[in-house]
C-alpha cells in the first residue's frame, strides 16, 4: 500500500505536469523468485515470488506499471540483489551473523542453506542508481546486481572462518553455532524463536 499511496500522491501533485519529473521505483530480485545453480535474472525474468514479502514487492512494481500505463506518470523500475556494506540494519543476514558469532549465538540457517543469493555491496548500487536516474530510459525495467553468487551456508562458513580470526579463534570454531531451522513457512517467528534462545 505504501508504494500506492506513493503513486497516488505523485500523480495528484502533478497534476498531469510531467515535465522533468521521475518516479523511480526500488525494488528487489525477490520479485523473479529463487535463483538458480548457474546464470542470473534478467529484465524479461517472469515474476515468481514466494513469500509475502516478494509478493508485496512483485505487486508494487505493477502498481507503478500501471500508473505508467494509465495516466503516464514518467517511471523507472530498478530490481537490486542482496545488499551488503557498513551500518546495515543489525537483522539483516551479513551483520546478524557477524554479531552472533562473535557473541556466540546461534546462527539460524534455512533448509540446508542451499539458496542461492547475489551480493551486492551498497556503494555500488548507489552508483547504479545515480546512473539509471540521469540516464535510464522512462518506463524501463533495470537489473542491478553484484555478480557475486554464493549459496547461504558456503557465506555463512566464510563469516565463521573470518570472524574466529580476527577474534583469536581457532578458524571454524564457531561453526557449531550453525543451527538449521525449517525453509521459509515460518521464517520471522522461526528467527525469533532461535535469537531469544
């Protein structure tokens, strides 16, 4: 509802005026569902989400389609992989378990994890961003990835051997912090459970 509402007050501002006026649209790869083994999601991608959340993201870029569509509203659409950098919001995967393995808690992994995510360092999607703004073309759809492939679990395990070093551990230490939880259907109240232990 919040890109909605967005939409809504861009198109009553104004007023049908156009002129040198963008609405630029972030969204997520979630949107084109799981990635595969081998190759990336392109711009012709077909929407496939599997979670509330990828959900609410997939219908969001087709409210803002729609309003190109309809009413012309001048829109782009930018769909980014995972991001990672410096003050990221301490619930998000990078900064979590960094946290947790040094304050040795468990780590919750889902499935076997065997997802696969693109990482995306946030400096460069800023750049991205400040390109496709200045030059993307109005009612595109641009990919921004970081062509930095890695299942969960092999991330996960880089984190350990990484953090157990810096911290004067013994390299791998931590990996029986590793506490594998059940795949998505629960995925908030599962995370909850596993931190408050």
């Amino acid at each position: 509802m919040g890109t909605l509402s967005l939409l809504q007050a861009a198109k009553g501002y104004w007023k049908g005026n156009f002129t040198n006026k963008l609405f630029y649209h972030v969204s997520t790869d979630e949107v084109y569902g799981s990635l595969g083994e081998e190759g990336f999601f392109t711009e012709t991608t077909s929407y496939d989400p599997h979670s509330p959340y990828s959900a609410s993201k997939a219908s969001s870029d087709h409210f803002v389609r729609a309003f190109a569509d309809t009413y012309g509203l001048p829109t782009v659409i930018s769909n980014c992989s995972n991001n990672y950098g410096s003050y990221q919001f301490p619930e998000k995967l990078i900064p979590l378990f960094i946290n947790n393995i040094v304050n040795n808690k468990p780590l919750p992994v889902y499935g076997k994890g065997e997802n696969v995510r693109d990482w995306l360092f946030v400096n460069d999607h800023a750049r991205a961003i400040d390109v496709i703004f200045h030059e993307g073309k109005l009612g595109d759809t641009y990919n921004i990835g970081g062509f930095n492939e890695w299942k969960n679990i092999d991330l996960i395990k880089v984190m350990i051997k990484t953090v157990d070093r810096m911290l004067g551990r013994e390299e791998g230490t931590s990996d029986k912090l590793i506490t594998y939880v059940t795949d998505r259907a629960g995925m908030i109240y599962a995370m909850q459970l596993i931190l408050r232990s």
